[in-house]
C-alpha cells in the first residue's frame, strides 16, 4: 500500500481561509467516509468553529455535502464541475491513458500517470490496474510530496532547480528505507544519464518503482509515467524502455 500523505495546511499561505478550505476538501476527497467537524479539525490541525465555518462555506458553493442524519460531511457534486474544466484543459490524461491501459496489460503493473507541481507536490491523474500482485491506495487525485521515490529523482535531475532547494525538500520527506542524500544524488545522476529512475524499496519495502518524465513546451518534465510493482515481479530493463517509449510518444503528441 502507497502510505497516505496527510493534506498539510501551509502556516506561511497569503490566504489562510483558502488554504483550510483546500485542506478541508483534500481530507474530504481521501477520506473513505464522511467526516464529521472534530475529526477534520482534529487531522488538521483546526480549531473546531473554525472548520465548521469553512465548511458551511464549501457547503453553500456545492462542494461538500452535509447530512443532516449523521453531522457529517463528504465531497459534493460542485468538484465534479471544477475537475471537469481542468481535465478539458489537460490533454495528458486522455493521451496517456491509453499507453497506461496498454503497459499495465502487456507488463501486469500498477501504471500511473502523475502531473509534477514544481518542488511542492505530485498528483496523480491516470491509474490503470494490471495485474493482482499489487494492491495500492493511490487513486486519481492523490497527492504525493515532489521529490519522493522514483519520480522524485526525474524531477531533481531533469526539473532545473537550485541544490538548496532540493536540499531542504529531501530533508522533509518520509521513506520507509531512507537513502542517505549522498545515495539520492547519485541516483539522480544515473537517472539523468539513462533517461528513467528507479526507486528499489526506499519509499516502501519490497516495491520497485520506476518513473519516466514526460516534457512539455518548456522543455521541463510536466508529467511522469510511474510502474509500481513488487521487487521480484518487475522485469527493470524491459519496463525501463517501455517507459521511456511510451513517454516520448506522450511528449511528441502535446509537443515537448
């Protein structure tokens, strides 16, 4: 299982009541069930009348339901409405689903497609199940900090960024076998020489997981091809060029 990323509140937001309510629906769309005011306070850190005043905010614009019944709360129909609009703009998704589809039947992987968002975060935007060895939790939406596991190294070897900057990212992340920094930089060189990045049980023990990035316009990777499957499962070169093929097809076809 992929462990969870708890959604952060960032103390340092211009817009602090943007940033619950940003918090609120993430929690909100994670969460298997409705939530009711003190356990979303609770998880976030709110004070309670704080989180309940966003919420009827989010309530009012059709973002989150409340059921009178149980108190709870739970994603509305409005977010449909939003992720519509982006998905119209966003031609990956429908491109790079098909080439998911395609590597998740013939390599029997978990396949992911991932938007970068700078150093800040991942997101998950296309998933494709191939095979029953692995089960993950990661679904459409999740969120995942920028530089953690594979598709960390793609966007640290080819993202352009300030080693400071990288620095200090690497040292917030959580692995379950932590590579020492020295080890990381390494890897990330190797992924800048051979075009694809590996991450072999740092980020969850006994799960491989390989990354291909996908450029766009500006000559940056925008996006990422991820294959997740268990260490002994994953054939590393054959994926690797998969990968790496299928990626240069999604670049060509939104012009990277």
């Amino acid at each position: 299982m992929i462990p969870p990323i708890a959604p952060a509140i960032r103390v340092d937001s211009k817009a602090p009541a943007i940033a619950r309510a940003a918090a609120i629906l993430r929690l909100l769309g994670k969460s298997g069930a409705p939530l009711g005011v003190n356990a979303i306070a609770r998880e976030l850190g709110l004070v309670p009348s704080t989180c309940l005043y966003v919420l009827r905010a989010l309530a009012e614009e059709e973002l989150v339901a409340f059921d009178a019944d149980t108190k709870r709360y739970a994603l509305d129909a409005g977010v449909l409405t939003l992720a519509r609009g982006w998905l119209r703009r966003d031609r990956f998704v429908d491109v790079a689903q098909l080439v998911l589809d395609r590597l998740a039947r013939e390599r029997g992987l978990t396949m992911m497609g991932v938007r970068i968002g700078g150093l800040e975060h991942i997101t998950v935007v296309a998933v494709a199940e191939g095979g029953a060895n692995l089960r993950l939790s990661a679904q459409v939406g999740s969120r995942f900090p920028a530089l953690i596991s594979a598709t960390g190294r793609c966007i640290a070897a080819f993202g352009g960024y300030p080693e400071a900057q990288i620095r200090a990212r690497f040292d917030t992340l959580r692995w379950e076998n932590a590579p020492s920094y020295a080890d990381w930089q390494a890897q990330v060189a190797d992924t800048r020489q051979q075009g694809y990045a590996i991450d072999d049980s740092n980020y969850i023990a006994g799960v491989t997981v390989l990354a291909a990035p996908v450029w766009d316009e500006s000559g940056k990777p925008g996006h990422a091809l991820v294959a997740i499957g268990l260490g002994n499962a994953i054939k590393r070169d054959a994926v690797a060029g998969a990968l790496i093929a299928g990626a240069r097809t999604i670049s060509t076809q939104l012009g990277g």
